[in-house]
C-alpha cells in the first residue's frame, strides 16, 4: 500500500521510547528534512528580490546573471552583480543556466553522456528524467524534485525539502521504482544525480544513465515544462505561507496535473491516461 509523505509524517513519535526521529524516518522511507520542515531563510528584503528573480527565471530561462541585474535595475531596486549570483545560487539557481547549482561536482562523481540527442520517445518507461527546483514561501524556500516519463508526462515521484542534500532525491527515486523501470534516466549533472547513492539503484537495475551537457538548459526540456506549469498554475497563485502550506498544495497539484490537466502535445489526454494506456 502506498502511502503519503503527510501519513508517514503523521506516525512519527517525536518522544519515542526507543527510536530517535532519524531513526524512525528512516524506517519509514520518509526523508528527516520532510519530517522538520524549516524552510531556508533570508532578509525580507532577499527573499523580495528572490521572487522577482524566480518569476522572471520562469519567464525567461535563458537569462544569466548580467540581464537579471540589468532587469532589476531596471526596475529602480539597488543591486549588483554579486548579489544577484549568491541569491540564484541559493536557490539552487546556477549564475548562467537556469540548472540548479550544484552541477560543480567533485571528480569522484561519475558522469555519464547525453544519450537523447537523436533518440525518438515512443513508449512510457523509455525515458525518465529528474530535476530540482526553488519553491517560495513568504517567509523562506524549500526544494523541489520530481521525477517526470518523457513520453506520458507523467510525474512518477515528487519530494521536498528544506536543503540539497541528495536524500530527498533518493526518496523520490525509491518511490518511482517500485514498481516500474525506465530504459534510460536523463539528469543535469547535479551532485544529487552524480552521486554513487543515486546511481547505484539505477545501475543495479540496468537502467542506462544519461546527462545534460553543461550549461544545455534544454537537454531536459520536458522538466522545464513541467516547473513552468507548477510554479505558474500553483505556486504563484497560493502564495505559499508555510512549507506545510506548499505541501498541501503541491499533493493537491500533482494528481491534477497527472490525471486531469489535458496537454495539447498528448493530443488533449492527460499525462495519466498516456502512461497508463502504454504500460
């Protein structure tokens, strides 16, 4: 039986007896930042600037750290450069790409080639593809993974949480898995995605590994899309107030967009019906 992350929340027992918090997270697959939830905070003044920021990120994707400050110059507010890229950075924003940051990874990291150049999408499961993304509330931000089927559009797994620890990314992958398997899984090279934790349920699986090039925003078009839709149709509208508040939402918004939410590339049918109909 399939579970929620609020159920699995919900059986936690903060004095336990005999099992620390992290422990029964643990056991209960639900990542310990998802359990604390304390967004990430910044000045009043920061997190202004951060939503300016990410609702023209949404906007314009290929917009680096020169137009953004031009942009908000433009708009009479007194920064520069330098704060401009911490700020992006984060939110988990690279200064250029609108990939997240942590694509400045440690040689121990394995990397693997783009595979999805020439390649045609014709069946669910052939293509899975993961990404993170910033997730305002009015008084901080916490992140976003999902997992999303090339063919269907199909969201397989989302997670949340309040740093970019690789876990929370685990957790979606395990929850995607269980009962399903892609033929290949695209990723930007995220020290998340490049991490042996993350590839090694893969690997084990014969799933072949595939990654963005460098600064190729659009290498994983579909995922972009897929942040468009989520932060234009849900998140900019409720105005999160807490993280609780943005997981309500985000689990009220993901079956929607899955089961109800027509895609005019689907020729009108939900992501649910495509995938559903194939595998």
């Amino acid at each position: 039986m399939s579970c929620s992350l609020e159920q699995r929340r919900s059986w936690i027992e903060p004095q336990h007896q005999r099992l620390s918090v992290v422990r029964q997270c643990e056991l209960l697959g639900l990542a310990r930042s998802s359990y604390y939830y304390p967004p990430v905070r910044e000045s009043a003044e920061n997190l202004h600037y951060m939503r300016l920021l990410d609702e023209e990120y949404t906007r314009h994707p290929s917009y680096g750290v020169p137009k953004m400050t031009f942009w908000l110059q433009q708009l009479h507010y007194p920064v520069g450069p330098k704060r401009v890229r911490r700020l992006l950075r984060a939110m988990g924003l690279m200064a250029i790409y609108p990939k997240p940051h942590l694509s400045q990874n440690g040689l121990e990291h394995r990397r693997f080639p783009y595979l999805l150049g020439d390649l045609k999408i014709q069946r669910p499961n052939q293509v899975w593809s993961a990404d993170i993304t910033y997730i305002r509330l009015r008084a901080g931000f916490v992140y976003l993974v999902a997992i999303l089927d090339w063919f269907s559009r199909y969201v397989l797994a989302w997670e949340l949480s309040n740093s970019l620890d690789v876990g929370f990314c685990l957790t979606a992958l395990d929850r995607a898995l269980t009962d399903q398997r892609p033929e290949i899984f695209n990723t930007d090279q995220g020290v998340q995605f490049t991490s042996q934790q993350f590839q090694a349920p893969l690997l084990s699986a014969q799933v072949r590994l595939s990654m963005d090039g460098r600064g190729r925003v659009f290498d994983n078009i579909f995922v972009e899309r897929l942040w468009r839709s989520v932060k234009c149709e849900e998140v900019y509208p409720n105005d999160y107030e807490d993280v609780r508040a943005a997981h309500t939402g985000l689990s009220r918004y993901f079956p929607f967009y899955n089961g109800q939410r027509y895609h005019q590339s689907l020729e009108y049918r939900t992501p649910q019906a495509v995938h559903c109909a194939k595998t």
